[in-house]
C-alpha cells in the first residue's frame, strides 16, 4: 500500500511536493475509510482525488509516477517517451536533476524507493526499509554517480560471503547502465528476496493508468477468471449501463477475417503451438484472444447484452456501444482488484467520457465497500467534492503560484465545518485549484 509520494524539480513541480495517505488522527468520520496495516500498525486512507485546473500540474504528477514505475519494471524503457525535464522558469534549478520518491508498505515490510535523474542519466537510486514507528531507515542499496562514475553500497546482507560480493560487483560493474535500474537488474537475479519483494510491488501492486490505457484487456479476465465474470455482471447492472450480461463470444478464424489474411492466421499459430492456451489479436483497438478448440482456430469477442423491447438479449460488441460504457469496461479489472487486492492505482483524469452521475455511483460503490486497495486519481469533476463521500484529508488540491510552480495541499489543511458544501466554496475559490476566470467574467458581465 502507498504511504507517500514525493516530487522534487520535474516540469512544473519546483520544490519537492509532498502527497500522502497517511490518515489524520484527528479526523474521526468514515473510519471505514481507513486501512490498518501491521508491524506496526499504520492507518492509511483508501482514497486520494487530486483536484487543479487545467495546467496546476495533475498530468506532471501522474507522468512522473508513470516514469518511475516504468523505470523500474523495464530495463530498456523509452526514454523518449518519459524525457526527465526541469523546472525551466528558475535558473538555480535548471540545470539541477529531478528526484521522485515513494513510500510503501508491501504486506510485510516498509520501503522508500528514491530516483534522481539528470536528463537520461541515473545520478542516484536508493532503497531503504524503513520503520514507521520512529526507528531509523535501513539502507538496501544506495547508488551514486561521480564524475561519471557509479558506486553502489550495499547493505551487509547483501554481500555476506565472496560469492555475494562477486556477483554484486558484476552486476554494477558489468551489467548495470547509466540509464537502467539497479533494482529491475538486482531482481532479475532472483536472488534477493528483499528486492523481489519490492519488484513485485511495484510491478503487480502500484498501478498507473494514463487517459488512453488500461491494465490488462478485458478478454483475458473474462476468459480466466469466472470469479471476475460474476463481478462485471452484477457491476454493470448496479450502474444501469443497460447491459444485462457480458461474456465472450466465439467465432471460427475464417468467419471474422476470411481467407485474405493468411498471414495472421500463421502467427496466431506460431504462437499457440508453444503450448500457450490463448493469444492476443487486435483489430481496431478491439483486443481479442486466439484459442485453439480442436484443430479449429477460434476467435473470443467480448460480447455484452442488451435486453429489447421484446424482451430478449440482443448481442452488441464494444464498438457499439457508448463512449462512456467503453470506459466503464475498461475500468472493470481495475475495480476487480481494488475491491479484493491490496493495489495501489493512480488514474489520470478518471472522468474521462464518463457521465458525471455513473462516476459517482462507482467511486460510492468503492468508497462504502468492504475493499483491499487504494484508488488515487485526478479530476475535474467538481460535483464529487461532498464530505459525505471523501473525507477531508482524502481530497487534495493541485494549484500553480504566481511563479508558475505547482503546489498541493489536502483539504484538511483548512479549518470547515463538517456541514460545509464544499463543491460551492471550491468553485468560489476558497481552497484554490480553480481556473482564475471568476473576476474577469463578473467585469465582463457588468459591461453588457
């Protein structure tokens, strides 16, 4: 579970800003909002919405989580796709590097995992475990780049016998860049239980999903778990999408791509006579599997149902339906896990071609169950901004200042009543993170 974020000179962020699920004592409404972790006991919150306007940095926030989860899970990451970028409006931080860090606990140990970036080129990574009881952090690993140099220390553990030490020195004198990951190289030695227990934290527990992504398609869950089916089913009936059922529909490879295409046909093939029970296929942004059923190659749709006038179930495929109930298929594995694993997922703008009354009604359906994970994301949706479905240190605020830095800051930071509306006092300015229009359409009005 996700403790803290920090972010230190990337875009628009400047000074290090600091987000946390840590829950405030002092705060006693929806205790059912907080998890309790052990050794020792911890409470964190279950959720984290992110409100700014357009340019208070809610997209830097989420690229930069997007950019260490990607650094660490794939050595040979694209670079040119997450570009390590200052904070260009300073000159004493231009030519400084960027630092992201995150706090967490994996079940059974607490971690800081820390990245400073200068460009492409690693100047630090650490690993600590830490204590949050009070006692001091304990180095894993520390990696430091001098004069184009990298030295790494180690805890002793790590390094106990020749043999440890040997490999150790191979791995960062042999096989580790300027621009990889010490811990994605560490973990593919599978040889370190501590690193293989923060890989796979990060790798299957922190979850970042950009406006245009989703975790893992659709028709794998339908197809291997029977569990998530039932899930979906009874999902997408509490949120009145009209669709009654949803599954996987089979079809022969020559009915849906005919005999011009040979050639996929062939690699489908490749693929299965590996002995992997299905492949993937995509056709339009339609994922599909390929599976063998006999010596027939067979294609599984997701298919959902619609009930008609007359009564019976008419079959529509995703391209039929809606922008906004595409999204909500997108979201079901998402909302698979968090009501049953204990996953961190950051969503960027959440809202995104969904109506505002169906977002509510899932974030209130996540927010009152009895769930396992923790669901941060950015929004725009000023209509979710009630204390009756957040508590105040679960909604937070992203804004720039008149230097053009992004600052955050929770709600709980200001003193209001339990009773307060507010969504009316966030539009009126009172907490900040709102486009600064208000002044200039009230003189524009008294023009007219």
């Amino acid at each position: 579970m996700l403790l803290r974020i920090t972010i230190t000179n990337f875009l628009s962020i400047a000074e290090e800003i600091e987000f946390s699920l840590f829950a405030q004592g002092s705060l006693r409404k929806m205790r059912d909002h907080l998890y309790t972790t052990t050794t020792p006991a911890v409470k964190l919150l279950k959720a984290g919405a992110l409100y700014g306007a357009n340019g208070s940095g809610k997209s830097t926030f989420v690229k930069a989580m997007t950019h260490l989860h990607a650094f660490v899970t794939n050595q040979a990451f694209d670079t040119a796709e997450f570009p390590i970028e200052p904070f260009k409006l300073r000159d004493d931080l231009l030519h400084k590097p960027s630092k992201f860090g995150v706090e967490f606990f994996t079940g059974k140990h607490y971690y800081e995992y820390s990245l400073v970036m200068s460009g492409y080129l690693v100047e630090e990574e650490s690993l600590y475990q830490t204590h949050p009881e009070g006692g001091e952090a304990e180095l894993v690993f520390f990696r430091k780049r001098t004069d184009g140099k990298t030295k790494v220390d180690f805890h002793p553990d790590l390094v106990a016998t020749d043999k440890d030490a040997t490999r150790a020195s191979i791995y960062v004198d042999e096989l580790l860049t300027p621009t990889g990951s010490l811990l994605n190289l560490l973990a593919t030695a599978d040889v370190y239980p501590i690193i293989d227990e923060v890989y796979e934290w990060f790798e299957q527990k922190f979850i970042v999903i950009r406006p245009d992504s989703v975790i893992k398609n659709l028709s794998e869950y339908l197809n291997d778990d029977p569990e998530f089916v039932t899930f979906a089913n009874e999902l997408l009936r509490t949120l009145d999408t009209g669709v009654e059922e949803i599954g996987l529909y089979g079809i022969a490879y020559e009915t849906y791509f005919g005999q011009d295409e040979p050639h996929i046909r062939k690699q489908l093939m490749a693929e299965l006579s590996d002995g992997q029970v299905y492949t993937t296929v995509t056709v339009r942004d339609e994922v599909m599997l390929a599976k063998l059923q006999g010596d027939r190659l067979m294609i599984l749709r997701v298919a959902t149902h619609h009930r008609g006038q007359d009564g019976k179930l008419m079959m529509f495929f995703p391209g039929d339906e809606s922008d906004g109930t595409r999204r909500v298929l997108d979201f079901l594995p998402t909302w698979a896990l968090l009501m049953k694993k204990d996953v961190t997922v950051l969503i960027d703008e959440i809202g995104r071609s969904l109506h505002p009354n169906l977002l509510e009604q899932m974030l209130k359906l996540f927010m009152t169950a009895d769930t396992a994970g923790q669901l941060i994301f950015t929004t725009h949706e000023d209509s979710l901004l009630s204390q009756n479905l957040f508590r105040r240190d679960e909604i937070w605020f992203m804004e720039k200042t008149k230097l053009g830095n992004t600052v955050i800051y929770p709600l709980s930071d200001f003193k209001i009543r339990q009773d307060l509306d507010v969504r009316k006092h966030y539009l009126f300015g009172r907490f900040g993170g709102t486009p600064r229009l208000k002044q200039v359409f009230l003189e524009d009005l008294k023009a007219v």
